[in-house]
C-alpha cells in the first residue's frame, strides 16, 4: 500500500425494527407520553439505548469506519461506535459529538498508516469536524448539506475561465480560538440541474486544480459499496439487543471483509494476468473457505 494514503470517513447503519414504544395494552396509569409527530406515545422503559432513529422512523445501530480508498484495495482501518438523540429520548437522550468519534478513528487509522487526505459525506458538515481534521495535519474534502444557485456577487472569489467553477480562497474558520483558511468550491452539481455543489477544504487551490480535486471524491462512493458487501455476507445474524454484541459482530465482519479484499490484492500480485476489475475471489468464497478453517469438516 502506498503512502501517504486517501481515507473516507462515513457512518453505517444496522437496522432494528422493533418499536420503541409501549402497545396500547401495556401503558400504566402514571406513564408519562411524549409527543410525536402530533400523536401521543410512552417510550418502553427497556428500549435498547444505543438504538438511534432519524427522520423517517427508520431504528438502527449505528457504526463510524475509517476506511482507505483510492487506488488500491479499500481497507477499513478503525471503528467507532455511535449513539444518536432519538425522538423518544425527549430531553434525556445523548449523542455521541462528531468531533470525538472523528479524532478516535483518525488516532486509531494513525498507528497503521500515514493520512494525506480526507474524505467524508454532508452529513459531516460541521465547523468542528473541519477544525479537528485540520489538527490531525490531513487535507480533506467535505460537501456543504445545501446546494447555492450561483457564486456570483461573492467577492474574493476566484472563476475559471473556460469551466463552470468557482473558488472562495481563505477564508477563516474558527473553533475555540482556533483558526485555520478554508477554500470554497463551486461546481456544477451532478444531482440537481442548474445547481451546484459546494465543497470546502483547507487546502488553497485554484480553479483548475479544484476540477481535478472535486473529482477525487468519487472515491469515497467505495465506502457504499463496501456496507453492502459487509452486510450482505459477512455481518453474523443476531438477535441480540446489546449493543456490545452487535459492535463484536459488526467488527467481525468488517475483518473478514478485510481478509477478503487483502487475498484478492494478493492473488493480483501473485499472477501474471489480468484479472480484471471485479475481485477474483468472490466475498460469498472467502466465507466458505473461513468457514472451513474454523470448523474442518463440519
């Protein structure tokens, strides 16, 4: 693997259907409801606590990697487990900050490996995360949530002269007296027409390197397909609602994911030929032959 390498940080789910509140038939007399979403309800007492919702009422456990990308095969190097307030929580429910499972998987990923730069989602669109990326030395990359109509009227704003992009160079950010320039891209977004998708970085650049920066950040899709993989042949099936059980597991499939991807960089090393882009060695395999390993002839 060559250094420095490309990391991508993103947050993964594990889905947990049960429901978080009380049947009609098991609400007390003195039970507190809450209100959700306009109707009454009464959180169960013993909901697992490391279950985080969203939005949509969809339930999960939730898991942060730090995973190497670019060129060669996408290792995940660190795991960070993750909690998230939950409508049922009320007040008394706690998240984990961004920042402090950011700086873990970043100390964790040091120890193995030198981090040239950084790449991770809008849901990481946060001043603290860019100031706590920025101490660990490392240059990334990170969307704004909200696309901008246009950048014009913006002043100190640099404009290629043939393409449609734009930078907003130095611009200071500060968190906690700290402070370090950002760069703001403007790019015609490939979601929605007529929009463009705004990047930011610590890097200084200018327009014509931002083309070729921005289209760095295809690499992060890997990560996608990466939880796929993961989840479909490698995460063990459980029932468990503790959540220590279910970060053993998803450890675990994530180090056979690993073993998967690593024989496969082997095998290419190994021969001659060209064995194309698709992985020779299919993930479904590697399950077997492991599977063989720990229990021969069973």
């Amino acid at each position: 693997m060559r250094q420095p390498v490309i990391a991508a940080i993103d947050v993964t789910h594990w889905e947990f259907y049960p429901s978080p509140y009380k049947d009609d038939e098991d609400i007390e007399w003195d039970d507190e409801p809450i209100i959700v979403n306009g109707d009454e309800k009464v959180p169960k007492d013993d909901f697992p606590e490391m279950v985080s919702g969203d939005p949509d009422h969809r339930r999960s456990y939730k898991f942060a990697t730090l995973t190497i990308v670019g060129e060669d095969t996408p290792i995940v190097l660190a795991i960070e487990p993750v909690r998230e307030t939950s409508a049922w929580e009320a007040d008394a429910g706690e998240s984990t900050p961004k920042t402090a499972f950011v700086n873990r998987l970043m100390e964790q990923a040091e120890q193995h490996v030198d981090i040239h730069k950084v790449f991770a989602d809008r849901e990481f669109d946060a001043h603290g995360v860019r100031d706590e990326l920025d101490r660990h030395g490392v240059t990334y990359l990170i969307p704004k949530k909200k696309y901008a109509a246009d950048w014009r009227g913006i002043e100190q704003i640099d404009e290629h002269s043939a393409v449609d992009v734009a930078v907003e160079r130095e611009v200071p950010l500060w968190v906690d007296g700290r402070k370090h320039k950002v760069s703001i891209i403007y790019v015609p977004s490939t979601e929605e027409e007529g929009q463009y998708a705004v990047f930011t970085t610590n890097r200084d650049l200018s327009p014509d390197e931002a083309i070729g920066f921005t289209s760095q950040y295809r690499q992060r899709w890997v990560i996608e397909n990466e939880y796929k993989t993961i989840k479909k042949y490698f995460l063990p099936t459980t029932a468990s609602t503790d959540y220590r059980v279910r970060l053993l597991y998803f450890v675990l499939g994530v180090v056979m994911y690993n073993v998967w991807r690593l024989t496969n960089l082997l095998l290419r090393e190994a021969v001659d030929v060209d064995l194309g882009d698709t992985p020779p060695l299919r993930a479904g395999e590697v399950v077997e032959l492991i599977g063989f390993c720990l229990a021969p002839g069973g």
